[in-house]
C-alpha cells in the first residue's frame, strides 16, 4: 500500500507540472512567437495550368519554392536558395 500511495503522489505532481507548463505556455504564446519568429510563407506568382491545378512560386524564410497544387496536396518541385541563387 505505501509503493501505491508514492506513485500516486508522483503521478498527481507530474500531472500538476505538466497542467503548470501548459498554462504558462498558453499565457506566453505570443511573447514566444515573437522571439522563435513568424515563418509566413508569401505567394509571389500563381499559375492555373488546369482545373483543380496550379503552379505557384512560394518565399518562405529567405528560399524560394516552385510548388504544384492540385486537389490532392501540394508537391514542392523546386527549391531555390536565395543566398547563392542556385538550385537545390
């Protein structure tokens, strides 16, 4: 009985901290996303090459992508590093 009443004393103060973090988390979130930095993508060029199917030339963080959008997902079919302008 005593092994069962310490697990249950551990597992309430793991359960306890785990609650604390979150919450602290969720009052910091934008303080945090702030530092970490917004990674927006931006659409720069759009292209509909048929119905339900598109090409669009994407920046994100400093690299350039050539995606192909379609119904089904989105496929990245060139990635361009803006630093030294070659492929990759």
């Amino acid at each position: 009985m005593n092994n069962l009443g310490a697990y249950s004393i551990t597992m309430a103060v793991v359960l306890g901290c785990a609650i604390g973090l979150a919450i602290l988390l969720g009052r910091h979130r934008d303080r945090l996303h702030s530092y970490f930095g917004a990674r927006t993508p931006t659409a720069r060029a759009n292209l509909e090459i048929a119905p339900g199917a598109r090409i669009m030339v994407v920046e994100v963080d400093g690299m350039t992508v050539v995606c192909g959008l379609n119904k089904t997902g989105i496929t990245a079919l060139q990635v361009v590093n803006r630093a030294n302008g070659g492929a990759t």
